[in-house]
C-alpha cells in the first residue's frame, strides 16, 4: 500500500514537471507574427526588434502604432539591398554569419501585418535584386547561384551560373532586369597585368522560366577597370553607381565618384561625375531624382547625392552638422511627399526639406527598436 501511493506521489510530480516544461516551452518558443498596422500611419521606422508608425503632420511626428516584435532573429547585411514588392511586401535575407545554419528570408506583408520567415540556404549573401514582382538572391562563391522567389517567398527559379560573378544590387520597376557582373576570374591582358570584366547582364522571364544572358563587357580598357555597385533601370536607361577605377599599368586605386548611365537602345554610356566620392547605395526617390549615400566613415560626412535623371546634375548634401554620433551612417531614404525626404541613420529619423535645402526635424530612434535599418512608405 505504501509502494502504491509513494508510486502515485512521484507519478504526480512527474507529471506536474512535464506540464511546467511544457508551459515554459511554450511562452520561450511563442513568437508574434503579426505587428500592429494603421491607415492613420504615413510611414513605418523598422528596427530588429520592433516596428513603430509614424503620422507626419506641421513638420511634426505623432507616433500612431508601436509593435515589439522580433523581426531580425540573427543580423542582416546592410549593404544588400532589401526589396519592395507590390506596394506591399518588404523581402530581405536574414543572415546567420558564419555558421549560416539559421539563415533565412523574411516577408513582411504591411497588409496584413504578418511577417512570414523561410528557412534557406538560397540567400541573398552578396547581393539581391528587385523587380516589379520577384526578389532575387544571389550569392558568389563555389557555387554561385541566383534564386527568385515571389514576395511570399516561393521559390520559382535557382540558377546556377556557368561563370562566377558577383552582382551589383539591382532595382528595377519591370519584369526585364539588367544588372552588371563583375567576373570573379581575372582576365589578363597585353601588359601582362589582370583585370576582372565588368559585364551586362540580362534576366528574363518567359512563361513562367527565367534565364540569364550575357549582352557585353562594359567600358573594355586596356589602362582601367571602373568600379561599379549599385544598379537602377529607368526607362531604357540603366544607372550604376562607380566608385572609381583601378589603374592597370601601377593597379594603383583611383576615387572619383559618379554616376554612370548606360542606353540599353543605342548601347551607348558616359559617366557623370558627382561631388563627393565614396559612393554608396543608390535609391529611387521619383519624380526625376535618385539618392546616393556615401561611406561616411571614408569620407569622415555624413551626407548623401541628389542626382537629377532629367538634367544629369547632382547635388552632395552635407548633414554633418546633424549627426548624433561618430561615423554615423545612412541606412535607408525615402520620399514622403513632394517636399521632404526621410533619411535614417543607425541612430536617428531626420526629415529633410528638399524644396528649402534644410532639415526640419530630427528624432532620435526608440531604443527599443533595437537595430533600426528601414523605412517603409505606407
């Protein structure tokens, strides 16, 4: 009799264990998909550990949502392009460096509010694409590939490319998507020295199957080898940001900033020299004009380029002034409404006036937050 209730007493412990395991698990485990949304807001601030909407109204910020929410689960590479699809999803590759053994896509859907997480290996390590439908992810190495997927990240396509190449980040607002390659394997040439071609490269679509094609080196020279990152088709123009050139008889680095346009009809291209050097994302802004931040902690500014696509001018503007710590840098732009652009920085929302050449507020970003990187327009 004893045995039997000391057998029923330990029985119920157990079993008081498990449910409290269980329980723990649970509330360790749950994990909040969805984060709060609103009409009322004009713009979302994206952090790795939460989203807040903003109303902007009389030069004024009224925050209108606030969602704490785990978005980044392991760390994002800020220099690859996240992608916009649809007027409604965000698309990015979340990184797991070096291990790689959590890397994964995430969708946001500002819809519905949900945020959906794919587990791959087909990430975008080295660089990513945008084009009115589809997110492209590509990286080089022993096997370099590019993988499509649609914004609630199917996978459509994996293509393994013949030659390795690394990408320039791309943007596109059609299904026709153009980037440039930079060959991994040097070419030699008659001096004896090696450069790497800088090569057109094309993606297209056809019922359903997507293929790559290689149309031209780009600016072949015996004397230098530009460089070139981010790439934006408009019309049939494609912009690339360049950085510069390396000399190939003293393979010395030369730093001029520009931009450079290339005419996908007539195949003709020229560069377009901008004012600051260090060049580095681009962003379409509309209404005629692109952005361009640069490596602040080079160029020892925080600032960023106005390029006009209609008069081929630029303007560098200097907001060094403004900045909240050292080697503060730019991590997204955005145009909110005709007059003013949302720049954010790792620490701070700052809203530009573009018709006064000023900036008209500054907010620094909610710590809770965590790591701010995206501004989404609602």
């Amino acid at each position: 009799m004893k045995q039997f209730k000391l057998y029923k007493h330990i029985k119920k412990i157990i079993s008081y264990c498990i449910i409290a395991f269980l329980l723990i698990g649970t509330v360790g485990c749950q994990k909040t998909n969805r984060f709060e949304t609103s009409d009322e807001v004009d713009f979302y601030v994206l952090g790795s550990d939460g989203i807040i909407g903003y109303q902007f109204n009389d030069e004024k910020l009224n925050e209108i949502t606030k969602t704490d929410i785990k978005i980044i689960n392991t760390n994002i590479n800020p220099v690859v392009h996240r992608s916009e699809l649809l007027n409604q999803y965000l698309v990015f590759t979340e990184e797991d460096f070096p291990g790689r053994d959590k890397q994964s896509l995430v969708s946001i859907d500002f819809n519905t509010g949900l945020i959906h997480r794919y587990q791959t290996d087909h990430c975008a390590y080295t660089s990513s694409g945008t084009s009115h439908n589809y997110y492209f992810a590509s990286t080089t190495g022993e096997n370099s590939f590019i993988s499509v997927y649609t914004p609630e990240l199917e996978e459509v396509e994996y293509l393994k490319l013949e030659k390795d190449m690394l990408f320039s980040d791309f943007i596109t607002s059609s299904d026709k998507v153009y980037t440039i390659g930079t060959e991994v394997e040097a070419t030699e040439v008659e001096n004896g020295k090696n450069y790497f071609k800088n090569i057109l490269i094309s993606i297209s679509e056809n019922d359903g199957d997507f293929s790559i094609d290689t149309i031209k080196e780009l600016e072949a020279n015996k004397e230098k080898q530009y460089f070139f990152s981010d790439v934006i088709t408009k019309g049939n123009y494609l912009y690339a940001v360049s950085a510069g050139w390396r000399d190939l008889g003293s393979l010395e680095k030369i730093y001029a900033g520009a931009i450079y346009r290339y005419d996908l009809v007539n195949e003709t291209s020229e560069f377009y020299t901008i004012e600051e050097i260090f060049p580095s994302d681009i962003y379409d802004i509309g209404d005629d004009f692109l952005a361009i931040s640069h490596e602040s902690i080079t160029i020892d500014k925080l600032g960023f380029t106005i390029f006009n696509y209609e008069t081929l001018q630029s303007e560098f503007v200097d907001i060094s002034p403004y900045a909240i710590s050292e080697n503060e840098r730019i991590v997204d732009i955005k145009r909110l409404d005709l007059n003013h652009l949302l720049l954010l920085t790792e620490n701070q929302l700052i809203v530009y006036d573009i018709l006064k050449s000023t900036i008209t507020l500054q907010l620094k970003c909610d710590d809770t937050l965590g790591t701010v990187f995206h501004i989404w327009i609602n």
